[in-house]
C-alpha cells in the first residue's frame, strides 16, 4: 500500500500514469474511434450524417451525465469499484455496437459504451489533484494529454483496419487495448488521504456564488467548443476540400494536446492556474471566431493548431482550477455537477449548430455564434482570483476561531501548572526552613 500522505512524489507519480491510461481509452473511444465510423454508418444503415453525427455526441453528453452520478458513487465506495464496472460496461457497449442489425440499436449500444465512458472518467480527472499539490497543474497536464493521444493512436488503428476488416471487425479488436488500459488504469488508482468527503449529492455547492459562475463558465465553453470542433469537417468539405483532407485538420487537434496539455499544465504551476485559463480560453473563442472566414486549407490547419493548444488548457486547467476553489476532497462533487453541464452542452450544442445553419444557409453563423458565447463564459471568470484569495481568507478565519478556545485552554492551563508549581515550590522552601531553624527555648 502506497503511503497516503505523500504527495507530488512516489506512487503520485503512478497516479497519474493510471489517469493516463484510462484517458487514453475515453479520448480515444470518442473522438478516435467513432468519429471515424461515422461515413461506414451513413452507408450501411442509409442515414443522413446529423443522425450520425447526432448519435456521436449523445455518447458524449451520455458519458458526462453518468460521470455526475459516478461522482456521488466514488464518493461512497471508492475509485477501484466504480472503474471496475466502468471498464465492464465500456467494453460491452464496444462489443454490442459491432454486432447491432439496424441503426436505432446502435444508439442504445452508444448509451451503454457512454455508461462506462463516464463512470472511469470521473476517476481519472479527479483523483491527480488529490495525490498532488505543488505540481499539480504539470500532474493534471500529463493526465489529461492522455485524450490527445487516445485520438491519434486509435484514428490511426480505426482508419487503417476498418477498410480490410470492416468496422465491425476492427470494434472487436480494439476492445482488447480499451479493456487493457482500463483494467491497468483502475488497477492503480486508489485515494488519497484520510478524509472522507460528505455523502450526497451536494447541493449546498449552489449557495456558493463562485462556484456557480464556473458552472456557468464550463457550459458556455464547452458548448462553444464543441461547435468549434464538431462542425469543423463539414466547414472544411463545403469549401472544396476531400474527406480525408478534414480528417486530418481533426488529427491536427488531438496531436497538438499531447505534447499541449503537459505544456500549459506547466504554465499553470507557474502563472496559476486560473490567469492560464483565462489567456488560453480567449485565445480559443477567438480562433472559433476568425476561423469563420477561412479559406485557405492552411488556415484550417493554423486553426486546428491554435484550437487543439487552447482547448488542452480547458481540459487540463479546469480540475486544477476546482481544487484550488473548493478543495481536492470535494473535487469529485464539484467536478460531478460540471460534468452534468458539460452533458448539455455536448447534447445541445451539435443540433443547435445544424439548427443555425439550415436557417441561415452558412456554417459561418454557427461559428461566431459559439465564438461569442464562449466570450461570455470567458467574462465570467474575470474576478475568480479575488473571489478565492477571500474565500481562502475566510476559511483561515474560520480555522483561527475554532482552534481559539481550545488555544486559550491551553494557555490557561499551562499558566495554572507554572502557579501550582510555583506554590509548591514555595511551600517546600518555606518547609525546609522551618524544619533546619534552630528549637528556641
């Protein structure tokens, strides 16, 4: 059993390779996997690609809605039972979407493969900022490159074995590195310290003013960056580009991160954590919003670039963010409620962005309309610094008030013992003299 009590050195370090692995899985299952299989489904089943594209995101918003309740369990019976039916369900749902005879089926199997997506994923996002302190945001940055690099390594196995397997074969082949990741991942994460967070579902978290501006921040954000990314590949078909050349401006974005999220993650440790995330996630909305004018194939490279670097602040920043708030204790119930957001925003953005588009005839509107609202959420966290530095101040304060009367206790009674020793000390010399004076007679 690793020693609890040290952090940002030994099995810390082992921490973050489990929260590796696993992350490696979720990226990879969602933005490697089925981002891919999307043109086999458009002809096999003979839909349209919103109803497959559609499918791809309610994995995702399914996933972050599990990842709250997967919280409130992770509260209750630890990190190793919850990532231990997350890896079951994952890998089934994998197994169940390649054997699915009509595509209404293939939405359920997506409900069951998000079910365990988001039950280990919770797990991994949380449990680095307990195990570190000092290097905490370096240690989330690593973890969290695992999505980047879950992209590229399971585009590159799903593009190059589904084309002489299929894409039922190549599903039943890749649950075997998901289930072993997984199973590697889970095995190693177990908490850390001695403090036990409240059971419940914390619902006092909303009284907290603070903590409802960044729940408000990680919507607008992630709702703007899922527009920014998901409709990428048809901005850059309908400008004359091949499938292919889309595919690898999507490549792109999940390369940059891997070497990203370490990177901004170090930055993080040094400027802090929350002026990092406020440079890069206005660099983001702005990128969603110049992009709207692109033309060229090497702006939308520039683009991916630019975009994949500042999201890998989101990502990574975040947790660390939330820690430094609320604590690492409760990360797992402040991170649970903005999971659930991060669900709407995945479900709403995607049709919201078709939406726009069809009425406006451009996929330039979706754009500046999620560049925009991104911009908002960035507004929001414009005096998050004030607010923690006066909520650290008044915990301090709280802390001084508690401990005063046992400190004043103390006091006292280390003054009553000098007193009582001191009297003591008076009677034995006032004895000793007694006792030595010569008898008068």
């Amino acid at each position: 059993m690793p020693a609890l009590c040290e952090k940002d050195t030994g099995y810390a370090w082992w921490i973050v390779f489990g929260s590796l692995c696993i992350q490696t899985c979720t990226g990879g299952i969602l933005y490697g996997i089925f981002s891919f299989l999307i043109k086999d489904w458009q002809d096999e089943f003979n839909i349209k690609k919103s109803e497959a594209a559609l499918m791809a995101s309610l994995t995702t918003g399914f996933g972050f809605f599990i990842a709250t309740m997967a919280a409130f369990a992770v509260n209750k019976y630890g990190y190793r039972p919850v990532d231990a039916v997350g890896t079951v369900m994952t890998v089934l749902g994998l197994l169940l979407s390649s054997i699915v005879g009509e595509f209404w089926q293939l939405y359920l199997t997506q409900l069951v493969t998000g079910f365990g997506i988001g039950a280990v994923y919770i797990s991994a996002t949380t449990i680095v900022s307990q195990w570190f302190d000092k290097k905490r945001a370096f240690a989330n940055g690593v973890s969290s490159a695992g999505i980047g690099l879950g992209v590229v390594i399971f585009s590159l196995l799903t593009s190059n074995l589904k084309g002489p397997l299929g894409w039922r074969v190549t599903l039943r082949w890749l649950m075997i590195p998901v289930g072993v990741l997984l199973s590697i991942g889970s095995a190693i994460l177990v908490k850390n310290g001695m403090t036990r967070p409240p059971l419940g579902f914390g619902v006092h978290w909303f009284k907290n003013g603070l903590f409802c501006r960044l729940l408000g921040f990680g919507f607008l954000t992630c709702f703007a960056q899922q527009l920014g990314s998901m409709l990428l590949p048809d901005f850059v078909t309908n400008q004359g580009y091949s499938d292919s050349a889309a595919g690898i401006a999507m490549l792109i974005q999940g390369a940059v991160q891997i070497p990203g999220r370490p990177i901004v993650g170090k930055l993080g440790g040094i400027f802090g954590g929350v002026r990092n995330l406020i440079f890069w996630n206005f660099i983001k909305c702005a990128s969603i919003i110049v992009v709207a004018w692109a033309v060229s194939y090497w702006e939308f490279i520039l683009y991916s670039v630019i975009f994949g670097l500042s999201s890998s602040a989101f990502w990574a920043l975040t947790p660390v963010v939330f820690a430094e708030c609320f604590g690492p204790d409760a990360l797992a119930t402040t991170l649970g409620w903005l999971y659930l957001v991060y669900a709407v925003a995945a479900l709403t953005s995607p049709p919201v962005g078709g939406a726009i588009a069809d009425a406006t005839g451009s996929l330039k509107v979706p754009f500046i309309v999620g560049g925009c609202l991104g911009m908002t959420g960035w507004f929001l966290l414009f005096g998050i610094k004030k607010s923690q530095e006066d909520a650290k101040a008044a915990k301090l304060r709280e802390q001084e008030s508690l401990n005063f009367p046992q400190h004043y206790e103390k006091a006292l009674l280390s003054e009553t013992e000098t007193t009582d020793n001191e009297d003591a000390s008076s009677v034995g010399s006032h004895h000793a003299t007694l006792v030595n004076r010569p008898m008068q007679v």
